[in-house]
C-alpha cells in the first residue's frame, strides 16, 4: 500500500482536502483502517487523518443534549462525567468496546463511521435516538441525521462523498428515562458480542412507556426492533416480578426482527434465541 | 508513499525520526529506533505484547501509525525502570509471584500493568481483569500475573 496522507489542522483544511481528492479516506484513530489496509480490503491513495483538525470533545448543549465530538476517543466517552451522569448506559456502552488500548486510540465518530454491525456503542446510540452531523466544503450548515439512517448496510454508512462526521449528539432524555445495554460474551470479555441489546424506555408507575430497543451483532447493521418495542408499550411486571406473559411475548417478536449469520459465535438460530432471551432480560432490568 | 517528520519524546529523550505514511509505531520503534523491548505478537492488535504508553495511555504499538506519535511522549517497556538497573516493585512482583514463563508477553504486561497502577494505584481484582483482559499470556495462566500487580499494589491477600 503506498498512499498520501494529509494531516489538517482544522475542519475546514480536511473538507477542502476531500474536495480536492476524489475517494480519498478519512483516518481518525486508525485501529480500523490499518488493518483494513493490512488485508488488502481497502487501497486508498490518499489518507486524510482527523488526527489534529479539532474535532474531540463532549459537552452539554443548551437543549440538554449531549455532544461528542468525532475524534472524541472511546475512553475519552466512557470515563466522562458528563457521559455518565447524561446515561450511564451510554459510558457503560463505551466501556464494552474491545480492550483498553483499542478505547485510547479509537474513536467516537469512527466507530460510527466503519458501520461494522457488532460493535457496541451503536445499537444503544440507536435506541437512545442519537444523530450524526455531517460536514461538507461549501455547506453552511451540517447535514443532519439519524444514527439509522447513517447505517445502510454492513461496513457501509450513507456518507457522501467529501462528507466529514464530525460528532454526534444525543437528545435530551425526558425525565424517568432509563437506559441498559447488555452484551452477551460467552467466550472472551474482549470479543465481539454473539448478541448485544440497548433497551432505554421511561417507567411510569411500573409501566414501560416507549420502548426503545435496539440490537447489534445480529445482521448487516445494528438495528431497531420495532416491532418488539410496540409489543412492549406498557408493558408491567406483576408484584414479585413475575411476568403475565405480555414481556415474554414482546421478547419473541424480536426473533424476527433480526437477521443474524452463522458464525464462530453460534447458528443464525441460536442468535434468534439469545436476542430474544437477552432482549428479555434487557427490558426486565428497565422495569426493576 | 508521503514521508513525514515526526518530533516526539522516548522514554523521556527527545527525538526526530522521518517516516513513511503507512509506519507503524512498533516498526518505527523496532526496526528503525533498535528499542527491541516491545515485542511484536498478532499483529493485530488482539494480543497486548506490542503495548506501549502514549501520553500515559496503553495502545497497541502495531495499529498505530507512527506520525500519530508526533509531538507526544512515547513509553515503552525500556523507559519502565528509572535508570541504574533497579527494577520497580512491579517488575520485582513479577519475577517473585511468578509473573511469566517464556517472557514474551511480559513486556506489555509490565507496560499495561503500569499503566493500570498509574490509574488505579489500589485496583478491585476486577479493575484487574477488565485492563489486562487484552493482554495475553500462553504459558502462565493469569494468576501470578494478578498476584504480582496485587503485590505490587499492596492489595494481595
């Protein structure tokens, strides 16, 4: 592989960098891209590295929503206080990622933008309805848009040409929300989930209002369950906990939701089961 | 292939060096530099033996482009022990709990472990577990390496 690389000292230098070199890549932490390159699966001749352009930083915005910025490193999120007393799902979700070095040098808007399904902080970005700006060379103001609508299919995101992600930001919660985002890792801590569920939803008097759930490792993209979420729409435990049958059947839906492969992690039909019995436990622990 | 001058601190030295876009830290370090502490494992990031500290935090030397060293202070397993030979009470812990066997991945775990007493200087054994979980060892098993850091941390029971 021999390439350029250009190393921008503002946003507005890697736009004009992009505009000028056509299918040039964008490099952020880099954990991803140099081992893309060292299998041969992506060639560029020209890198731009985010690196140095002043893209990090978390802060609150005047709304009450929460601002990460691109280059933000995914440690950088999990151990913020901000982050933690925002959701603490959400740092919890930062702190699934791999193993301690790979949080140093990997980033928040990287990690959205390499779109690769089993990763951890996008299914809960999802169900906490976060959004992504998008910059361009000529644009006055950001494309904004869902982290749904960012991921298109596997290692694949909507991110047009000449785009830059520059952060993304999270709504307000209203109050009572809660947030859990589970991981099922039966071999290694530091593997990718065989199944991961982001469940946030607000709990009133027992109740579960609008449910939000979403999954990742179990097909192209992270995904929302739609289905399951509207299956669970006040959805209550009985006193005790135990459960009249409405949880069990919303869990269920969620098997069909998803479309997961058979690999080293288990049959496409044995991720149905775990989504369905984590989804489960996922929404139990909202509702206690 | 861009080349690029980098500036940067190596275990408290200054240094220049002039590397190629796609250079990796631990190639840089290696085969560039002679400082043949850090040990390459997978190559991949996965296994901790190449781990060395940037501005104090652990990362795999073998997925981080050198130029990103630029302007920052690079630790490896060399710069571990002040000068003179003595080792730290870490170093000293692994050796007395029995620590390693083959010693290959003992660099990083050094490196890591370090950087884990550098945070947590009294670490719970599941602060343990969770930071070194990405360090691998192949002969020991990972009780004398927890023993050690709980020895040097004064935690050991």
């Amino acid at each position: 592989m021999s390439f350029e690389l250009h190393r921008p000292r503002s946003l507005d230098e890697a736009l004009t960098l992009l505009e000028k070199n056509e299918g040039a890549h964008v490099m952020a932490g880099a954990t991803a891209l140099v081992l893309l390159m060292r299998q041969g699966l992506v060639r560029p001749s020209v890198v731009v590295s985010l690196r140095d352009a002043g893209l990090g930083g978390i802060r609150a915005e005047s709304d009450g929503a929460l601002w990460l910025g691109a280059t933000t490193t995914i440690r950088e999120a999990e151990e913020s206080p901000l982050v933690r007393s925002f959701c603490p799902a959400l740092a919890e979700a930062f702190g699934h990622v791999a193993t301690v070095r790979v949080r140093d040098q990997a980033t928040v808007g990287g990690n959205l933008a390499h779109a690769d399904p089993a990763q951890d902080p996008p299914p809960m970005l999802l169900a906490l309805g976060a959004e992504v700006e998008l910059a361009k060379a000529g644009r006055k103001k950001p494309r904004r848009i869902p982290v749904e609508e960012l991921l298109v299919g596997l290692f694949e995101t909507s991110i047009e040409e000449g785009e830059i992600l520059t952060g993304v930001r999270v709504p307000p919660l209203p109050a009572g929300t809660r947030a859990t985002y589970v991981k099922f890792l039966p071999r290694t801590e530091d593997d990718y989930a065989t199944v991961s569920v982001a469940a946030v939803g607000r709990v009133t008097n027992g109740a579960l209002m609008d449910a939000r759930i979403a999954l990742g490792s179990v097909g192209p993209t992270a995904v929302r369950a739609r289905k399951t979420e509207a299956a669970l729409r006040e959805v209550a435990l009985m006193p005790g906990g135990a459960d009249n049958g409405r949880l069990t059947a919303a869990a269920a839906l969620v098997r069909d939701e998803i479309d997961p492969l058979d690999d080293i992690r288990g049959s496409a039909e044995y991720k149905r089961e775990m989504a369905r019995v984590w989804t489960e436990r996922a929404v139990r622990s909202l509702l206690s | 292939m861009s080349r690029h001058e980098i500036r940067f601190e190596l275990n408290g030295e200054a240094r220049t060096a002039e590397v190629e876009a796609d250079r990796l830290l631990l190639d840089l370090l290696r085969a560039d530099l002679g400082a043949t502490g850090t040990k390459e494992g997978c190559r991949i990031g996965i296994c901790g033996t190449c781990t060395v500290l940037i501005d104090g935090r652990p990362i795999s030397s073998c997925l981080y482009p050198a130029v990103y060293a630029d302007g920052r202070k690079v630790r490896t397993i060399e710069g571990i022990a002040p000068d003179g030979g003595k080792l730290t009470p870490l170093q000293q812990a692994f050796i007395e709990q029995g620590g390693f066997q083959c010693g290959i991945c003992t660099p990083g775990q050094i490196v890591s472990a370090t950087a884990l007493l550098e945070a947590h200087p009294k670490p719970t054994e599941d602060e343990i577990r969770r930071w070194m979980m990405g360090n691998l060892c192949r002969c020991t098993g990972y009780f004398g390496i927890r023993r050690a850091i709980e020895t040097a941390a004064g935690t050991a029971r």
